[in-house]
C-alpha cells in the first residue's frame, strides 16, 4: 500500500496536498461556512475547471476537477506534475518554458468562456482589480491586519505621483474575454514530458478570481514577474529600478528580456493579435505591469511587521515602468516607442 503524505500549502482558503506515491495524489482546498465570499471563489474556480474539461484546447492547460462539494464547500482536484514556472526559468530552458506559458495563456484568452461559468459567482467584467480600484490604498491602511501591509499603504498613500498613476493606468482597463485575473509564476507549472530538451507545458492554477477582464492584465502579470526576478538578482546599487533604460547587457535583465519576448511572441502569434492593436495592448501590459509590482510588494508584506528590504525599490520600479513604459519596451520586443 502506497504511503500518504499530507502537507498543508499557503493560501487563502485551507490547501492541501495528498500524495499516495511518486506521481499520484490530489490537491483539496476548503473554506469554512462563516465566509461566503471564499465559499463563492471556490464555486466559481471548480465551475471554471469543469469547463475548461469540455474544451478540448483548455485540457492540460487548466487544471480537471475530481470532485466539487457545494454543501461542505471543497474542491479536489489531481496534482499537476512538474515544477513551479519560477524554478523552471531559473534553472534553464528560460525561452521554451516561456514560450509555452505565452500559448497556454493565449488559449485561455480564445477559448474560455465566462457566459458559461455560474453567473451568480461571476466578479463584474467592471470590476478591476484591487490595486486600480479608487481609494483601494486608503482602504487597505484602515482594514488590514497585517503591520507590514499598512506600513506600506501608508508610506503609499503620501505619495502622489504613485496614485496618480495607478489612477491613469486604471483608466486603459479594456475588458474582452475571460481572465485568470491573479497570474503570476506561482501560479504556473512547467511540465517536461520527455525531459529538459522536450517542449514544456504550462498548466495555469488557482482560478479563484476568474472573471471577465482585460487580457493583458493576464500577460503583465507575467511580464511584472520576469522583471521582479531579474530586479532581485541585481546588486543593490543597480539602476534597474527603472529610474534609467534598464541595461540589458546585464545577465539576469538579459535573460528576462528574452524569456518576455518569447512568452509575448508565442502569446500574440496563438492569439493573432491584429497588427493595429499591437501598440495599444502592449503599452497597457506595461503600464499594468508597474501596478502589479506595487501590488506584489505591498502582498509581500502580509506576514511583517514593518517594511523589508527592496520594498522601496520595488515600489519605485513599478511607479516608473507606468510612467515611462517604453524605458522596458524591451521586454516585450517593441520596436518602436509609443
């Protein structure tokens, strides 16, 4: 009889992994009755699944449901076998992983549906997402819980410029088709069926916050990602917080850069971006980019009691990268400035 192993992850609601043996087992995630708001994320998130299940271009891409438990509020669903995106980056085959996650991506955004999903469950096509929501700072130093969190939101709330662009960023928000809504490389596993020299592929996770949305919140979720990661492997003094045109003669800018190409290329050929909306969509996944940096520092937070170290730069790449977006057009192959 196979041994099992469980072992309680991070996250919003109770996680837990169940392994039975090497390659099987199953996640099971579960919220308690006093909180509706996780009761409905978790219906909308299995709704999502077991559609994703009747879409032969989603399977693989999106994870299958086991069992779905409306009364008791939990969701089972199998182990996805491979690693998280981060680690695959990192330890090599940075373009073929990322090129893998640009399609998986690009498939969502084709074929997903949200009209088929519970409506009753379904966040508003209008809702944007927290960091561009009017006031959400404020909000966030009366509300939350965390020491850590409201130091930040206090630091931010004083700073004007950094508002002002969360508020003109917030008004590209262009919503078009079903989103994930929450991506980033935690998010995404890498599977190598054959090996490291086979072709990746990208399985997106956690759809607790699937609605309809603008797509390229979806991609800047990931380019913010390659950008924080490179960001954090460069020495202290660097000027890669984007106060200068990032130096991608640099090793890990380098290698972000050309994974962004490769996911952005691989995402824009599934999709068959029209050429005249090029400009539009990519400005709008770097100037979200900048705020989802902001977002991710501030989340980085929750379990601090004061700010930590590369809080400030982080904030400070962000509230650049909306400002002067074409200083990292780079990053996702712009030939031209705005």
């Amino acid at each position: 009889m196979d041994r099992l192993t469980v072992t309680e992850l991070p996250g919003r609601n109770r996680v837990f992994r169940v392994e039975t043996g090497p390659t099987g087992g199953c996640i099971v995630k579960q919220t308690g009755i006093d909180r509706p708001d996780r009761q409905k994320a978790i219906r909308r998130e299995a709704d999502c699944c077991r559609l994703a299940m009747s879409v032969p271009e989603l399977q693989g891409v999106i994870p299958e449901v086991i069992r779905y438990d409306d009364m008791a509020h939990y969701l089972v669903q199998p182990i996805v076998p491979g690693e998280p995106a981060g680690r695959a980056l990192r330890r090599g085959g940075e373009n073929r992983a990322a090129a893998a996650l640009g399609t998986a991506l690009a498939r969502v955004h084709r074929h997903l549906s949200t009209t088929d999903i519970t409506s009753r469950d379904l966040v508003g096509a209008d809702s944007l997402p927290w960091i561009l929501r009017d006031k959400s700072l404020a909000k966030a130093v009366r509300h939350t819980t965390s020491l850590g969190q409201a130091a930040l939101a206090r630091l931010l709330v004083d700073h004007p410029a950094l508002l002002e662009q969360l508020k003109d960023t917030a008004k590209l928000w262009a919503p078009s088709c079903a989103i994930h809504a929450d991506l980033k490389l935690s998010n995404v596993i890498v599977t190598w069926e054959g090996g490291d020299q086979s072709q990746p592929q990208a399985t997106l996770i956690d759809w607790e916050l699937v609605q309809t949305g603008d797509p390229a919140w979806d991609v800047a979720g990931i380019v913010q990602s390659f950008i924080v990661s490179a960001i954090g492997r460069l020495p202290a003094d660097s000027a890669a917080d984007g106060r200068t045109e990032p130096d991608l003669d640099d090793g890990p800018l380098s290698a972000a850069a050309a994974a962004g190409r490769h996911f952005i290329q691989a995402y824009h050929e599934y999709t068959e971006t029209p050429k005249s909306a090029l400009d539009g969509f990519n400005l709008r996944i770097l100037r979200y980019a900048g705020a989802r940096m902001v977002q991710s520092a501030y989340e980085a937070q929750k379990f601090e009691t004061g700010l930590i170290p590369g809080t400030v730069r982080l904030i400070q790449a962000g509230l650049n990268l909306m400002r002067e977006p074409e200083e990292f057009r780079p990053f996702i192959c712009f030939r031209q400035p705005f």
